[in-house]
C-alpha cells in the first residue's frame, strides 16, 4: 500500500495535479504491537513525511483525524465511509436461521463479523462467552486464527461475501460484539447498526464515534469480565429502542449523502472536474 501512495505521488508530480490520500490505518499503533514501544517514534516520523507530501489527507472518523494533526500534518479533513443501508437493514431478517443452526429461540444470540486477527481480542470475547455461559450464543463470522478451546455456546461460521446473506444474518441476532481496541472507523459495527442491531463494544480507538449508551455498551477494556458484563448489561435495557437509535446512526453514513461530499473535496483539489461532469451531463 506505501508503495502504491509513492506511485501516486510521482504521478501526481508528473501531470501537474493535487494528490489526495486516505487514512485508514494507525500505523503507529500496528507498530507498537507488533515491534513495541521502540517502534512507535521511527513510524510517527515515517507517516509524517509520507502524508505531508499529499494536498489533502482524508481519515475515516475524527479520532483518526486528530492522531494525523498531532504529527503535524495540516491537510487533514474527516471523511465519512459510506453504507449500503438498503442492502443492510432491518428487514433482512431470517426467521428460520436459529432453527438452521440448532440455537435455542431462547438463547441472546450475539454476533461478531471481520478478520479473526489478534488486535481484535477474540480471545478475550471467547473467554466472555465462557463467564456468560448458558442463554448466550456468539456467532464468529470472518476468518483468521481463532483461539483455541472455543466455548460451547460460540460458533464459527465462513465468510460471507454476498452483502444480502450477511445481512439477513445480522438482522436475526440480537446484538453485535466488537472487542477490537484499535478501530479507526468500524464498517462492520456499521453493518450491524444499520440492520438495526444495538452494538457491545471497548472504549477504544474511534468505537465512541459510533456506539454511545443510546446505540448499545461502551466497556472500559478488553478483558474477559468487563464484555461479559457489558453484554449482560447491554440485556437490560430496551434493545428495540437501541437498535432504532442504532440504525438512525447508520442512515448518517448512507452512500447517497457520502459520495456528494467525498466528490466536492475532489473538486475543491481540481476544479476542472466540476466543468467536465457539468459538460458530460
């Protein structure tokens, strides 16, 4: 991905034209869970002279624009991602998925869907479900490592690469899990609260950005216990409330107002494009 940021560059030196990137990623945190603490300075300096070499620098949620000023990159603006909440949406619901996967009508059915990588504390999230025990079931929906001795009551499905399958799959479950602590934005928790389900997740990252005690849990750690109790806390208030909060949320990120706003920070950068698309019009 550096490498491909440099081409843009060159390219963009090259025709005479503004050059934009996007920030999804905190480098500086990979680094330091990957490499330690030593590691955080050199990639803060690296990230610093990569981004200030673009015109406008875009992150995902205003946490991640504040991490990108802090290094003292000026151009930075937050821009919204967008969500297809026709596709994900309540409705979608699978009356006939617990029966398929043999999960008691009973049971609170939990959820999470992404990559099963470490900095997202499945670990953690599994040892929760164990504390839980009886009355709760968690779907695991991604790949990757998962850790070992799963629990009775989690499950692991493939993933899903068809958006309508997913869907309905969130639809039917009660709420979504997210025990990550380095999310720079959170499409997935975005899914899930656009199908109208309240979210459990840690005060971590920009996952404030979008849960609060309207749309589900906010857990001060990714520990075992504080999930557990967060999930079982979440089961006391009124979840349909939170799932209609959740998914006004997500209707914010819809794509029909994301993409005009992304385009009119592409034309502040060149003009020209707002008199080419007026003449192809």
């Amino acid at each position: 991905a550096i490498h491909t940021m440099i081409r843009v560059l060159d390219a963009a030196r090259s025709l005479h034209v503004a050059s934009a990137a996007f920030c999804h990623s905190d480098l500086e945190e990979l680094a330091v869970r990957t490499f330690g603490r030593w590691a955080a300075r050199p990639v803060r300096a690296y990230v610093r002279k990569l981004y200030s070499r673009f015109d406008l620098v875009l992150a995902p949620s205003e946490t991640m624009a504040a991490k990108l000023r802090d290094l003292g990159i000026a151009q930075v603006e937050r821009q919204r991602l967008g969500e297809d909440v026709k596709t994900f949406r309540p409705g979608r619901r699978d009356p006939g998925l617990r029966a398929r996967l043999g999960v008691d009508e009973r049971s609170r059915l939990l959820i999470y869907t992404g990559r099963f990588a470490p900095e997202k504390n499945l670990d953690a999230l599994c040892r929760a479900l164990r504390l839980l025990g009886e009355g709760y079931t968690l779907l695991l929906v991604g790949g990757g490592s998962l850790p070992r001795d799963l629990p009775h009551n989690v499950r692991v499905l493939r993933f899903i690469r068809e958006s309508r399958q997913l869907a309905a799959l969130l639809a039917q479950c009660d709420a979504f899990v997210h025990a990550g602590d380095q999310e720079t934005f959170g499409l997935a928790v975005l899914e899930a609260m656009a199908c109208g389900l309240p979210v459990v997740a840690v005060r971590g990252g920009a996952m404030h950005e979008l849960v609060n005690e309207e749309t589900g849990v906010l857990v001060p750690s990714a520990r075992a216990v504080t999930l557990a109790e967060g999930i079982a806390a979440l089961f006391e208030r009124d979840l349909a409330r939170c799932g209609v909060r959740a998914r006004a949320v997500a209707m914010y990120y819809d794509w029909e107002s994301v993409l005009p706003e992304l385009m009119q920070r592409y034309r502040r950068l060149h003009p020209g494009l707002h008199a080419q698309a007026a003449g192809a019009a």
